[in-house]
C-alpha cells in the first residue's frame, strides 16, 4: 500500500514535471492584465525562441501582495508603477541590473533615466507612461467635467452611476487632489476631512472596479468612472461617448516599469525581454496598441498618426499638475489603510 | 452529510489489525495538510504585521484589537468598539440568512412534493436537483450576472411581457449577491428536507386529518416538529458556505460592499497587506462557524434521543 | 390508492414551486448554452446559430491560454482524485471493517474537517502554511491543497456503499483460508467498486470547480480552467468564455450522469 502510494506520487509529480517542462526557454512575466498586446508577445517569441509565460493582477497593490505571498522566486520581472517600484526596491524585492548587462539601456529618454523612484535606472525600465483621471459619458452629462468633483461631490445626473478604480494609492491620491492636501499628509484635521470627504461620496459610487474599468463606460453600466487615459480612448474606440478630463485641482501621472525581480528563475531571458522592450520598434507597436506614451527615443516618429492629437494624450492648457503617486511611511500609510477600509466596508 | 453516527457504523472487525495502516494515510494527509494549516493560521493571528505583508515573529494581540476596539483614525484615542467589521460580519450575516430564507421558501415545498412522489420516480427528481450543484460555481454565478443584467434575458423577458417599464438594475447591489447566494446553494437546502420528509410517517398526518386537523396546521404541527433536524440542516448548509463567500459578491455584488470573504481576500491578495488580521478574522469566522455546526450537532443528538425515547 | 390520503399529502402550489426551483436552477445554464451558440460579438445581441465561439475556443487568440489551464485542470484533478480515492478508501476500511476503537470519532472528524471549514478560511490557511515551509507555488502545491478537500468528498460515496456489503462475504472468504488482504482484494475492492468509481467521480469534479483555493496556492503562470475564467469574467463576459463554460457544463454533466448510474448498478443486496 505504501508503495502505491509512493508510485501514485511519482506519477503525479512526474505529470507535474512533464507540464511544467514543456516550455524549454521561458520568462515568466507578472504583468498589469491588457497590457501586452498579442504581436508583441509573438513577435518576442519569434525573434528570441523564448516564449512569455503571464500572470496578471489588476493593482501595484495586490502585486505586491502576492509576491509578498510566497511568489518571489517564481516571476522574473512584473511593472511596477513608480511608487511601487520604489517601495519593492527599499524592500529587497528587485535585483539590480548590472552595467551593461542591459545593450539598450541608451535608449532611455533622458527625462525617464533619472527618476525619484529609480535614480539610474538600477532595477528597472520604462514601460509605459501616462495619467489617471477619470471619463465622463458625454450622453449623460454635458456640464463641465474638467474637475475632480465628478467623482467626489457628483453632480446630480451622475450620482450613483461612478465606478471607482479598486486601487487604494490612486482613488487615495486622487481624493487628496480634490481636497488640495499632500497625499501623505500627516495633519490629523486634513486626514479626518479627506475620511469625511470619502463617507459622502460613497453612495454616489455604484461599483469599484479597476479590470472592467473600460468596459462598464462601454455597457453603460457606469456613467462616469476612474480610468486610465489610454483606456479611455480604447473605450471611444468600442463605442462609449466618453471624455477623458484633466481636471483644474490635478490628476495623477504614473510611469509604469518593468522591473527585474529578485530570484528571478530565469534572468538571462528577463533582461532579454527588456532589451526587446527598449528597441523603438517595439515600443512603437506596444504603444500604439495602448495609446499611452513611451519612454524610449526614437519611437515618435513611428506612432500612429492619430496618437498625436489624442485628446487623451494632450492635456489642456488649463489643466491642473499631473503628479506622481508618494509611497507613504509605515505610521501613516496605517491610517490611509483604515480609511479605505472604512470606505470600502 | 450529517448522517447519523459518525462515518456510519462498524460493520465487522476483519481489519482490526491492519487498522493503523489503513488509516495513517488519511491521518497523515489531513492532520498535515488541513489541520496543521488552521494551526499555524492560529499562530499567524497572533503576531505582527510586516509592512504592506507578511509577518514578524513577535507576538501581538494587534489583529484582535484590530477587529474588536475603534481607537479612532490615529491609534491613540481610547479604545471604542469597533463597529466596522462588525458591521461587515453583520452584513454577511445579513446576506447568507436572506439567501437562507429565500431557499428554505423555495426549497422546503420542492423537498416535499419529490418525496411525496411515487418511490420509483424520487431518485430522478432528486439527480435533477444536483446536477447544477455540480456545474462549477465560478459558472452558475457568470450565468447569474448575465441573466441578470441590465440588458439581460431576464430584464428582456420582463420588459417584453410587460411586467416592468424600464429594466431593473439587479447587478451591483445587494438583491444580486442574495440570489448569486440562493442560487449556488439551493440545492443544499432540498436535499436534507426531502431526507426527512422521505422517513416522515405520514400516518402522523393522517391521524391528525381524522381529528379534524386542517391540512395546513397538520403541517405546521405535525409534519414541521417531525423533520425539523433536516430543515435545520438545510439552513446550515446553505448558511455557512454564503458566509464566508467570496465568488457571489465580488462578480455580483460589484465589490462596492465588503463581505468577511472579501475582507479576508484583502488582506492577503489585495491592498491591504494585513496578514495577522486576515488570519485573525479568518479564525474568528471558522469559530463562528464550528459553534453552528456545534450548535447543531447538539441539537440533532437531541432529537435522536428523543426519537428512541 | 385512497383519494383522501393522497388529498392529505399533496399541498396546493407546492407541485408549481417546485417546478419554479428547477426552472431557477435550470435557467441560468440553459441562457449560457443557448448563447454560447450565437453568432455575433457581443453578449447582448443575438445573431443567429453558430459553432463560432467554440472554433475561437480551441483555435483563437486565447486558445493556447485556455489549452494549457484545461491540460493543468485535468492533470490536477486526475491527481488529485486518484490520491484521494485511493486514501479514503483504505481510511473507509480502517473506520467501518476494522472495529470499534477509541479515536473513531475524532477520525471521522478529522476526515470531515475539509468540509467543516469555510473554502476562505482553507485557503489562507493553505496560503500561510504553504508560505511557512517556504513550498514552491506551482501545480504541486495545487494538487496537494486538491487532495485535502477531495478527500471527504470521495469517503463520502465510498463509505456509504462499504455499509451495504455484508461482511459475511470476506468472512466466507476467510474461513475459506483466504488471507485478510486477498479477502480485501479479491472479495471487498470488487464489490466496492460502484463506490469507489462514484468517489473518484465527485472528487474529481471537485477539484476540476475549485476556483477559491486555487486562487490562492497557485503559482506563476499556472491557470486552472477555473482561475483563468475567472481572470476573463472580471473583464466582461465574452461569448467564447460561455462557450468554455458550456463545455465545462457538459463535463460535469456525463460525469456526475456516470456517476448516479454506475453507483445505481448492481447495489448491494
């Protein structure tokens, strides 16, 4: 009996193997999901002989949280958005790229080498780059939609009909954007406001979704809701009449990165795929697909034409700063916490 | 499930002496993999909390208070109770007893009409009833949100029959996770009452009939106390799987509204990052659920005894 | 049979509810299969009959995704089933053919307790246990936590037929001069058979549905079919995952089908 036992297990771990064999050379990528198209992937795979293997998540949030979870060692690279990238840094999470090890890391834009969040460029590269606000159904409402109050005090014909990204740092940010606060404000008057602000907005909010953030504009399901710029203009593109706003307090700028993870089980392929990721060629068909902005020089002149004057790639004149999202510190990142549960409860 | 005497009766002793070994598999099995989890969960609860997760291996009453006390926003007022998870666990059990209700209504006249059917036909009507038990659960609540849509085929059928004006908005609200709930569970709910019913001795309804009875106090008097243990049952099996649900008020519910499977889903693989509180939690629903399930096992040796008696 | 004692049974309203609960139980299923044959791309408009979405299913941009997540689930569920069938069998022998004895109960307890416990609460336990002994995320972990929640599941049939077999016929066996395991082997497994195979079954299906658990042990890039629906549900559903649930449908159908008859045929006397 023993020994059927023994068998059974061999067999069960000889199917496991044989599964988890079957790729020969691989880089097993945690990605944002919808955010690598298809060609791309193909053509890496073509190019290289290594095919991707995906896992996707739907915040920087629950990113972390499952490489928290046991994942370390098991991915090899994921895309972090600034903040993040520089709280997995302070954690250890990410392995330092060595110098040269990256052969287009030259191509870099300037503005994109030196950042807060990554001074040189240690761990990570340019992704993709872009801003949160939120989009409007023009069919619904017609009033003016360049403020933040669409989402916190919504006008009438919104109210109950706003979906909410499921994404603490950017509904958090986005609140201290409305309130005219610093996002890691320890002033206990301004953070009891921004918990008060956030209990009366609530019952206008029919959902928090960040996956189907497009596609509840598209249905109709929401009037109004948080949403990334290039999604936005995806949305246009399947139907929804909705218009991205740059509101006048501010919205959020993010940068997303793909960053080298540490214990990645197959490091040579990972820094392949970035090398890929930072050719203009490439970049090109991964931006035209997200319509977002790139990093990387010399991938202008090879984006559609459309892309330039994309209302959703041009802020207004009359636009508020675009700022990045802070990685606050352990004692008040606890009451941004108990705020969004409360907001969430 | 809750059938009798413990993992049926002994029927002979011809094993006796390879008893260990028959039985160290599953005892290994379980006692590593299933009991020493909920241990080490235990354990977990009561330590610290790493930074956006993970857990320091410093003991900590942190998680508790955290679920039980409001120290206000900062953590320095005096401690109050805290009604925000209260609030969530009061929710879930809000939820699961609607959900409980809806199914015993449904639920206790379909166990009653099968097992009043003709003995042959009973085990077709029962197989009808499980099979979508055992459809995947992940696609019986797909099938429940697009049936229920704003542009769904119930809303259509409605509208097309003329019984509403303008399509009713079930998604995202609270009905929706309540008939997301009903509707994986339902089946649980048939089956112990018809189990009952099936060894009622309807000489019981007769002889009340004869006095007089009125057939609706016959089953409120006669027939309910006779099968309460499988209506209990019923309720328990719906109950307990709603409330620590998770499936139902994320697709449905549009995760505008916590519930305790949310909350501890949060803690774990979503923004929050609290890993001694989402053990904490977790034990403190595994606690309610085994004083139920207690509660029952109680109940339903008492009606056994008085059963012989 | 007497018209007034039939009157006595028969509640007015009870034969419509119940047909109302199968047609609540039933309609959700019968809208995704009848939609999984629509032509057009989108969920809410109906187009006509077409085999296109189950085409895309197996030769579409998603395929290759779906394909591996089916490969994983089958082999997952296959495991899974095989390894507990095998343990509840030998633990349904020890708890019902080996006499009475003083842990009985707690075994039985400690055999039910998968069910017992909340999926939620399973999962995070499973999480942190398989994160404290620092056990690698992939499809043996999967297949471990499976095995675990099977295993009530397949005791359940298998003990209950084991009750049905008189133990008179090991016993004419024995006092034939058979030795205990070939009357185990020769007479008992044989007549247990139905059981075992309807254990094996439920288990199987089991853990081809778990989505909750799974979720949480599983590591990178490994999708169940479960897992990777779920994954394409959030975004909105598309025609082709209704195509893939009406599939899955019909799996569990024949199974569970396979399951009623073969645990029907031939029960013991």
């Amino acid at each position: 009996m023993k020994r059927t036992m023994a068998r059974l297990l061999t067999t069960a771990a000889l199917a496991v193997t044989a599964t988890a064999g079957m790729a020969e050379e691989k880089v097993v990528v945690f990605h944002f999901f919808e955010y690598m198209p298809q060609e791309l992937i193909e053509k890496f795979t073509a190019e290289t002989g290594i095919e991707i293997v995906m896992d996707t998540y739907d915040s920087n949030e629950a990113m972390l949280a499952t490489l928290k979870a046991g994942a370390m060692g098991t991915y090899d690279v994921a895309v972090p958005a600034d903040y993040m990238v520089k709280i997995m840094a302070a954690d250890g999470m990410l392995d330092a790229i060595g110098e040269g090890e990256l052969a287009n890391k030259g191509n870099i834009e300037q503005q994109w080498l030196d950042v807060a969040f990554d001074q040189g460029r240690q761990y990570s590269i340019p992704y993709q780059w872009g801003s949160t606000s939120f989009a409007v159904n023009r069919d619904v409402y017609q009033g003016d939609i360049a403020t933040t109050a669409i989402l916190f005090d919504s006008p009438a014909e919104l109210a109950g009909k706003v979906n909410m990204l499921d994404s603490q740092g950017e509904v958090m940010a986005m609140a201290s954007i409305h309130m005219g606060i610093s996002q890691c404000s320890t002033d206990r008057d301004q953070l009891k406001a921004l918990n008060e602000m956030l209990q009366a907005a609530k019952p206008n909010w029919v959902s928090f979704n960040s996956d189907t953030a497009k596609e509840v504009l598209v249905s109709g399901d929401a009037a109004a809701g948080m949403i990334w710029n290039g999604f936005n203009a995806k949305a246009r593109s399947e139907g929804a009449n909705t218009e991205y706003a740059y509101p006048k307090q501010g919205y959020i700028v993010w940068m997303d990165n793909m960053a080298l993870l540490k214990d990645a089980p197959n490091r040579a392929n990972a820094l392949k795929l970035m090398d890929f990721l930072l050719e203009p060629e490439n970049v090109a068909i991964l931006t035209n697909w997200t319509q977002y902005s790139a990093g990387v020089e010399g991938v202008t002149p090879l984006l559609d034409e459309e892309l330039r004057t994309l209302p959703e790639a041009n802020p207004p004149a009359d636009a508020g700063p675009g700022v990045f999202i802070e990685a606050c510190d352990e004692a008040t990142q606890a009451v941004y916490d108990r705020i969004w549960t409360e907001l969430k409860q | 499930m809750a059938a009798g005497a413990a993992g049926g009766g002994v029927t002979s002793d011809t094993y006796k002496a390879a008893r260990p070994w028959l039985l160290l598999p599953a005892w290994s099995v379980l006692a590593l993999l299933s009991l020493a989890p909920v241990l080490m969960m235990l354990v977990y609860s009561f330590l610290t909390k790493e930074f956006r997760g993970g857990v320091i291996w410093e003991f900590s009453l942190a998680a508790y208070d955290q679920f039980f006390f409001d120290r206000g926003l900062f953590g320095d007022e005096p401690p109050k109770i805290q009604w925000t998870y209260l609030a969530i666990f009061w929710r879930s059990i809000w939820q699961a007893g609607s959900a409980t209700l809806m199914s015993l209504l449904i639920g206790f006249p379909t166990a009653y009409f099968i097992a009043t059917r003709p003995a042959r036909q009973r085990p077709v009507w029962v197989f009808l009833i499980t099979i979508p038990y055992w459809v995947n659960l992940l696609i019986r609540t797909v099938s429940m949100k697009f049936l229920l849509r704003e542009q769904g085929p119930l809303n259509d059928f409605l509208l097309f029959t003329g019984v509403i004006d303008s399509p009713l908005q079930i998604v995202n609200t609270n009905l929706a996770v309540q008939l997301g709930l009903f509707y994986s569970y339902l089946p649980f709910m048939v089956l112990p009452i018809y189990a009952a019913v099936e060894r009622y001795d309807f000489a019981l309804s007769e002889a009340a009939a004869d006095l007089y009875a009125s057939k609706w106090t016959t089953l409120r008097r006669i027939l309910l106390p006779a099968i309460r243990p499988g209506v209990i049952a019923g309720c328990i099996l719906v109950f307990v799987p709603s409330l620590g649900s998770f499936l139902a008020p994320d697709l449905l519910g549009g995760a505008r509204n916590f519930m305790i499977g949310s909350l501890i889903e949060e803690q774990f693989k979503g923004n929050a990052g609290n890993w001694p509180f989402g053990a904490a939690t977790s034990m403190i629903l595994l606690s309610m659920v085994l004083v139920i399930l207690l509660l029952f096992a109680r109940q339903q040796a008492r009606s056994e005894n008085r059963g012989r008696g | 049979m007497a018209q007034g004692k039939l009157d006595i049974r028969s509640y007015r309203g009870f034969r419509a509810l119940t047909f109302l609960c199968l047609v609540i139980l039933y309609a959700p299923l019968v809208v995704v299969t009848v939609y999984s044959f629509n032509d057009s791309n989108s969920i809410t408009t109906w187009d006509g009959l077409s085999l296109r979405w189950y085409v895309d299913v197996f030769t579409g941009p998603e395929s290759a995704k779906f394909k591996t997540a089916a490969v994983n689930s089958f082999v997952i569920a296959i495991t899974a089933a095989t390894v507990s069938t095998v343990i509840a069998t030998l633990a349904a022998t020890g708890m019902i053919r080996a006499g009475r004895f003083r842990l009985r109960t707690l075994s039985f307890g400690l055999i039910s307790l998968p069910l017992m416990v909340p999926e939620i609460v399973t999962a995070v336990a499973t999480l942190i246990f398989f994160n404290a002994i620092a056990l690698e995320r992939g499809l043996l972990s999967i297949v471990l936590a499976h095995i675990v929640f099977c295993i009530p599941f397949a005791y359940l049939p298998i003990s209950a037929r084991m009750q049905g077999i008189e133990a008179d016929c090991e016993q004419a066996a024995l006092d034939l001069y058979a030795t205990r395991r070939q009357a185990f082997t020769r007479i008992l497994l044989p007549l247990m058979t139905p059981g075992i195979v309807s254990g094996f079954l439920l288990a199987f299906i089991v853990s081809l549905d778990d989505f909750i658990i799974t979720n949480f042990v599983k590591g990178a890039g490994v999708e169940t079919l479960p897992t990777a629906i779920f994954g394409a549900v959030k975004r909105g559903i598309q025609p082709n995952i209704m195509a893939i649930s009406t599939l899955l449908l019909g799996v569990s159908v024949v199974l569970v089908t396979l399951s009623y008859f073969v645990s029907k045929s031939d029960s013991p006397k």
